[in-house]
C-alpha cells in the first residue's frame, strides 16, 4: 500500500512541477464556407513546438449528385519560428481520409480511400488573449486507391484505380480560441 501512495505522491509531484500546457481549439472558415464541418484541436509541446489533431466531416450530396464527401484526419506538428501560437511557422502531418468525389472536376464519381505526408506554411496573428486568426497552405503527397463510376448516381463501375498524388492539403484561415 505504500509503494502505491509513494508512486502516486511521485506522480503528482511530477505533474504539479512540469511547465503549463497551451491548448487550442480552431475551426477553418474557408472549410466551412464549402460544407466541410471541421475542428482542430492543438496543443504546445513546449516554446516552439505544437501538436495537432484536424478532423474535417463533409456529409451533403447537392443538386444533381454533385459531392464532395469525405472524413479525413490529419495529425501533425508545427515547428514555429517565434513562439507557439504566434507569427509564422512550418508544418508537418500525416493524412487519411475516405472520400466520393462525384461531379465536381467533370461527370464521373470516385469513392475511395487515401493516405499521406504532408508540409504547409502559415502565419498566426493574435487578436487578444485568447483568439487568434491564421492563414495556412500546404501540399501533400498522396497514395489513393479509387473505384472510378460513370455517372451521377449509380453509374457503370468503369474500374479500381491507385497511385501517387500531388495534391493541395491545407488551405485554411482559422479562427482559433486559445485556453
């Protein structure tokens, strides 16, 4: 019983002594804007370092079966060149996401899943003590596996495709509120 309470007296002492931990939570309006529901959750692993955790839902098929439904994570860290949470800093993270894609960039539908690396670049501006506003762009590379329809709803099933991508991950300006 007293080693228990020994551990757990180390324990407390340990967290009670470690430096306070930033947190943040933030959303992407130019996501918002084009249906996709997302939120970010962060936090500063010290001075210069950030970890992030971006989840982004896009359920809504619209007017003739046009989508661009997709669940994607992707987890990363951001290096920051000041401190964290402000002024510019580059990015690192992974991605997976499972997607339809129907009608967007011409009249077929693709339903599949894919997973990546990714760098982006971006700017954070405080707006008072617990709100910030930032900028960010990014690209990935990108391994997709597709099944590939003709058209709208059902469509002919026209085959399964895979392979390397590169595509834009991150285009975001994010209201954050920092806790």
């Amino acid at each position: 019983m007293r080693k228990k309470f020994f551990f757990l007296g180390i324990l407390l002492g340990v967290c009670l002594a470690s430096p306070a931990q930033f947190y943040s939570a933030r959303t992407n309006l130019i996501g918002l804007a084009t249906g996709n529901i997302n939120l970010e959750g962060s936090m500063t692993l010290n001075r210069r370092w950030s970890l992030h955790l971006p989840v982004q839902y896009n359920p809504f098929v619209f007017k003739d079966n046009r989508q661009f439904r997709n669940l994607t994570v992707m987890p990363g860290v951001r290096y920051w060149f000041v401190e964290s949470y402000s002024n510019f800093f580059v990015g690192m993270n992974t991605l997976a996401s499972g997607y339809s894609i129907g009608r967007i960039w011409n009249k077929k539908r693709y339903e599949g899943e894919g997973y990546g690396i990714g760098l982006s670049i971006g700017k954070a501006y405080p707006l008072s003590k617990t709100w910030n506003i930032e900028w960010e762009l990014g690209g990935a590379a990108v391994w997709a596996r597709y099944n590939e329809y003709r058209c709208r709803e059902c469509g002919a099933f026209l085959g399964r495709k895979h392979g390397w991508y590169l595509i834009p991950s991150r285009v975001a300006l994010n209201m954050i509120y920092l806790f």
